[in-house]
C-alpha cells in the first residue's frame, strides 16, 4: 500500500490539536476525578462543547515551529526564535513557565544560551512534531534539530531527550499502515537508540525507564499511569500528595512516557486513543498534545472523523501549515 505522506503531515498536526483541545479542560485533575464526569466521553463532549473551544500553548508552539521549518527552509536558529518571539502576540494560551520567561528574555535580546530555562519540563516536547516530520528520512538531523530546537528554551537534558524521543518516534510511524500494525520491538529500539551511547545520565535514565515501560506494557492503562505518572521526577519536585494515583507530571519524561504508554494501549483507532490521552489526569493538554502527534502520524488525516476536525480550532489554518511543511520536505528529500 502506497503511504499518502501529506496525510500523514496534516494528521499529526490535527492530532496535536485535537489532543490538546479535549486534554485542556481536564488541566490539573485527577484522573479519577475526570472520569467521575461521564460515563460516556463522546455523550460528555456533545454535551459540554464550550469546555472544548480552545488549544494550548502546545499547539500554538507546535504551529510555530512549523512555521520556523518552513521559512526556514528545515532549522535555523533564527527563524525558530523568531517564531517564538511572535507567539507572544497570539498571545499564549495557559503557557508553561520555562517556556514562556525564557521566550521574553529573548524578545528583550538576551541571547538564547543565557535566556533558556534549566527546566526538564515538556514544554519543548509538546512542540517537536513538525521536527519528526520534516526529518523523517534524515534521522541524524532530526536528532540534531531536536536537540538544538529543545536547548533555545529549556537546556536540561530531560527535555532534549524527550523532543528527540518523540521526534524519532513520529519518523518511525510515518510510514507505517494502521491495517498492518508495527512491530513493539522495533518501535522501542528505534527510540531507544536514538537517545543511546549519551554522556548524559538523564539520557541513560530514560533509556531504563522506556525498557520498564516495555515490559509492562500488558498492565491495564490506570495502572499503568498510577506507575509512571511521576517516573524520572526526583525530589523536591515529586508529588507526594499523587502518589498512587494517576496525575501525569509536568516532567518531560514523565509525560513522553505516559503518551508512549497510552498510544501503544490504543492502537485501535484515533478516535479510542485521542479520548484516552485527554483524560490521562494531570497533564492531560500536554499528555493529549504528544500522543496526539503519535495517533495522528500514525492514523493519518484520512482514519480522523470530521467531528474530531472541526474541534480543532482554526483547523483549515492547521492543514494548510501542514501542507506547506509537506511541500517544503517534499522538495527537499
């Protein structure tokens, strides 16, 4: 079968959105206490679409680097800073705070190495996707592009490690046929190399807890975000409060897990997947957002419903910025 790879581009963007849209009203929750709102999620979001008229910051970045791409022609660094500079006009929906203080000092000239903030945060993995995609056939870029994309705002390496996660594992789903499947194996060696023979402790730390997530993979979805809701979250950062409980920690590594987790438990629809991120408790935009990237690369435009589309706010906006980063790789590989 032939792979319609603008299907794919206009997917994982769409699904970015959708999954941060449905996850936003659910921000901060438990996710015991999102699913004592409803029985039945699609009745619930027909009944209160005015808790779903809006994206996040995730998206808005993630449109952003888009745009970064595709005037840049792939990464340079100052389209993307550019391009985050303008972000602060949209103006930014319920922003993270490494994000958006080191985004100001570099409107005010601060120069990026001084301006990024020594966050682990997800905030630069909730904006990778148009990486991925773009960099899908020229992997030893996306790891480059990743990481320098990542390290403009946030220069921890937990949240280099997981834009480059996230990246390699939307290049490893481009191709693939959601009628076929893919291999589980594969898919966690394709990402756990790309983050492998790394002088970062941090980087070897996520490889353990990714094999960890691999062997657990047949325990139900609650438990298993009861188990990695806080994973790689040292003290005095970790919520003690959440222990046992499923509430996705702002932690980049902690939530590229728990999206990995999720996507792989539902890989029978878009529709199942992009409803089971949203309501993951905790960061459930973010966590909505990053496995939305994954769903949607995945599944494609084509396997996403026309309710779905129309959620997602400015959405004929979002396929064209698809489209142009589409046209941008399409001549440049």
């Amino acid at each position: 079968m032939q792979i319609d790879l603008l299907d794919k581009f206009q997917g994982c963007l769409l699904g970015v959105t959708i999954g941060d849209t449905l996850g936003h009203p659910f921000e901060g929750k438990l996710r015991s206490e999102i699913y004592s709102y409803f029985d039945d999620f699609e009745e619930f979001r027909h009944n209160n679409r005015r808790l779903f008229r809006t994206y996040t910051d995730d998206s808005q970045l993630t449109l952003h680097t888009a745009e970064a791409l595709i005037k840049g022609n792939g990464f340079n660094i100052d389209y993307f800073i550019r391009e985050y500079i303008n972000w602060l006009d949209d103006p930014p929906i319920g922003p993270g705070y490494g994000c958006i203080s080191s985004i100001r000092k570099l409107k005010y000239g601060v120069h990026w190495k001084e301006a990024a903030s020594n966050s682990g945060g997800n905030g630069t993995t909730m904006r990778i996707a148009p990486v991925g995609l773009f960099y899908s056939k020229d992997i030893k870029a996306l790891k480059t592009t990743a990481i320098k994309s990542s390290i403009i705002t946030h220069s921890h390496p937990a949240a280099s490690a997981g834009a480059v996660v996230i990246a390699r594992a939307i290049a490893f789903l481009i191709d693939k046929d959601p009628e076929t499947g893919f291999s589980i194996d594969e898919f966690f060696d394709v990402i756990t190399t790309s983050i492998s023979n790394s002088q970062e402790e941090i980087w070897e730390e996520f490889i353990q807890i990714l094999n960890k997530l691999k062997s657990n993979l047949n325990i139900p979805i609650e438990s298993g975000l009861i188990k990695f809701s806080q994973a790689g979250v040292k003290s005095p950062y970790f919520i003690e409060q959440y222990l046992g409980q499923a509430f996705v920690h702002p932690y980049t590594i902690s939530t590229v897990i728990c999206s990995i987790f999720i996507f792989l438990k539902r890989l029978t629809s878009f529709k199942e997947c992009i409803f089971e991120l949203a309501t993951a408790g905790g960061d459930s935009d973010t966590v909505g957002a990053i496995g939305g990237s994954l769903a949607g690369v995945y599944f494609g435009l084509e396997n996403i419903s026309p309710d779905l589309i129309k959620l997602a706010k400015d959405n004929k906006k979002i396929l064209n910025i698809s489209e142009e980063l589409y046209n941008k790789y399409k001549r440049r590989y």
